[in-house]
C-alpha cells in the first residue's frame, strides 16, 4: 500500500501520540457546533440538499459575493480533483514544495507537471520569476498562501501579475487560500470579479478543526465554469452534519480573530524555543511551521510519543525537515520536551 502522504495519520500508531501532523485549530470547534450536531441529529435521517443552498447563501454573504459565486464540496481536495477532472489531459504549473493533492490530482486525469522550484536560501518564496514560467502551453497554475508545508505568504500584488499573466495566455490560477485566515493578510476574494480566470479554495477543516466533517468551498466570478466543475462530483457530496457545521461556524464571527491572535502567540513562542534549541526554523504565517535539522528527527521523536509530519516526500525537501502544527500551551511544551530529549538525550 502506498504510503500516506498526509498529516494526521495516528490511526496507523499503536500507542496514542500527540499529534503536531495535523494543521487543525488548536481551539477546535467554534461555540455551538458541537451542541448543534446534536440537536440535528435526527434530520440528518433526510438527504442532503445536494445543492447547498443555505450554507452557500451563508458562505456568500460572509464574503460579500453573491451565492452563484460558491460551490461547496467534500473538503478542498474534492474540489480540486473536480478542477482537474474538468481541465483533464492538460498541463499545470505547480510550486515545490506544496501540498501534494494538485500534482496527484493532475497525473490522475491524464495531465503533465511543470514544476516551479521554490529555493531554500530564499525562504522557499515565489517571486516574479513565476511570471515568465506561464507559457502558452501552461492551462492551470495552482498556488497555495500561505504556502504548506513553508507557511510562506505570496504578496497581492505579485498574485495579481501571475493572474494577469494567466489571462494573457488563457490559463487558470486555482488558489488555495485554505490557512489565510490564520494570517493577518488580504484574501484575493475581494479582487475575484476583476478575474474570470481565478478559482480560490477554501475549507472549515482548519480554522474551525473540521477535518473529520470534510467541508470545503470554491469561489470564482465565473459561474459557468463553477457549474461546469460542479458536474464532476457526487450529488450528495456534502452531508448534512457538514453543512450544519458550516452555517454554525459562520455564525462564530469574533472565532477567526480569535484563533489568528492565540496562534501568532503561540507560533512566535514555539519559534524561539526551537531555534534555541538547534534546528533552524523557517519564518512563515500559518499555523504550522518548517523545520530542519542535520539529522531525522520524525523517527526520535515518534519514539517519545510525538507525531510531526516527515518532509521527505516532498518534492525540494528531504527526511532533514519535519511540519509542526501549533497546538496549545501545554502540547507544545510536551513537545519542546520531546524536542531536547532527541536531540540532547
């Protein structure tokens, strides 16, 4: 069996670990969900509304787009296969390292990869030599921001020259802004209409910690190809605790700014305490951070209990880096703990 590529997977440890795979809020759900979940229970004997129309409605009005703009599915990676199975046999520009579901998405549909090497000396950063890589033969661009696993930020105005860019040679810029709402920088939703080319993806898995609930959402000005990608999923693709979930968490308006201070906290905490201790830690924005040390820490401090994600199956990274995602206080100073056993014995 292939192994997994992903974060969170304990279900393949015998003892419980702690789990610092996984970007999830580290606050889990907003308030209410979980009592809402509960009340419903018994409507979800009913199926879904395959269309989503409430929980689109809600999804809109909390962006200020209007609802034919969203299209709601089984989490991000979802939408994403439904891109690719749309755009199929084609070629995608694709950064690396990143998240690895839009290279496996392409392959799946019959397409061909062109990669864009992201450098180490320079904080693994995209810059304007991303421009002169959209060719005319290039038909989908897929950009993360911030970036997993670097947690690098890609500045507005570049994102617009690279969609500007897509225009001119008919390619689509498919943005993932799933951990933007952990940072403190703009979102290019407010820019979408300017750009019939740009989808943007977003998700409830990591700010509102509903990995297991599977909810995600696209957004474009272009309807027409919304509903054209809509086609190639399943018609009840979103359940119904989902989208309770979603309206709920949407509810939750003090919850992002919330998260966002408490995770800027933690993350600068954890930053200094790990740097002191020897690995050399990448600067990025998200809830997360990049690791490197002169030797595999995945294996060492699994041992002790703590599950890190392994870099190594990233393409521009090896077994010398390892994910963190930030979690509370306490966790972190188990694994801080775990971190100086490790390396000092």
């Amino acid at each position: 069996m292939e192994r997994y590529k992903h974060g969170g997977d304990i279900y393949a440890h015998r003892h419980p670990v702690l789990d610092f795979s996984a970007n999830v809020n580290p606050l889990g759900y907003p308030p209410g969900l979980k009592e809402t979940l509960i009340e419903n229970l018994d409507s979800f004997q009913r199926y879904p509304d395959a269309h989503c129309r409430g929980l689109r409605k809600a999804i809109a009005d909390h962006h200020n787009i209007t609802s034919d703009q969203v299209l709601c599915g089984n989490g991000a990676a979802d939408l994403i296969y439904r891109i690719c199975a749309y755009f199929r046999s084609t070629k995608a520009l694709i950064t690396a390292p990143t998240f690895s579901e839009y290279e496996r998405a392409v392959y799946v549909y019959g397409g061909q990869v062109s990669e864009y090497l992201l450098k180490e000396e320079n904080h693994f950063d995209v810059d304007e030599s991303i421009v002169d890589t959209i060719t005319d033969d290039i038909r989908l661009v897929f950009l993360c921001t911030p970036n997993n696993p670097t947690g690098r930020i890609i500045p507005l105005p570049l994102l617009e020259d690279i969609a500007k860019r897509c225009q001119q040679v008919r390619a689509f810029l498919v943005l993932d802004e799933c951990f933007i709402d952990f940072t403190s920088f703009e979102s290019m939703i407010s820019l979408m209409n300017r750009y019939p080319n740009l989808l943007i993806l977003r998700a409830f898995t990591k700010m509102y910690a509903m990995a297991g609930l599977r909810l995600g959402y696209m957004l474009s000005a272009n309807k027409e190809l919304l509903d054209a990608i809509a086609t190639f999923g399943a018609t009840w693709s979103v359940s119904g605790p989902a989208q309770a979930a979603g309206l709920v968490a949407l509810k939750a308006k003090d919850w992002t700014n919330k998260t966002r201070i408490y995770i800027q906290k933690e993350r600068s905490f954890m930053a200094e305490k790990l740097q002191a201790l020897g690995p050399k830690v990448f600067p990025g924005e998200a809830n997360y951070l990049l690791l490197k040390y002169n030797r595999p820490l995945y294996q060492p401090l699994l041992e002790k209990g703590i599950l890190v994600r392994d870099c190594g199956n990233y393409t521009g990274l090896s077994s010398l880096f390892v994910r963190i995602g930030i979690q509370t206080r306490e966790k972190n100073l188990k694994l801080l703990a775990a971190f100086k056993e490790a390396l000092y014995g």
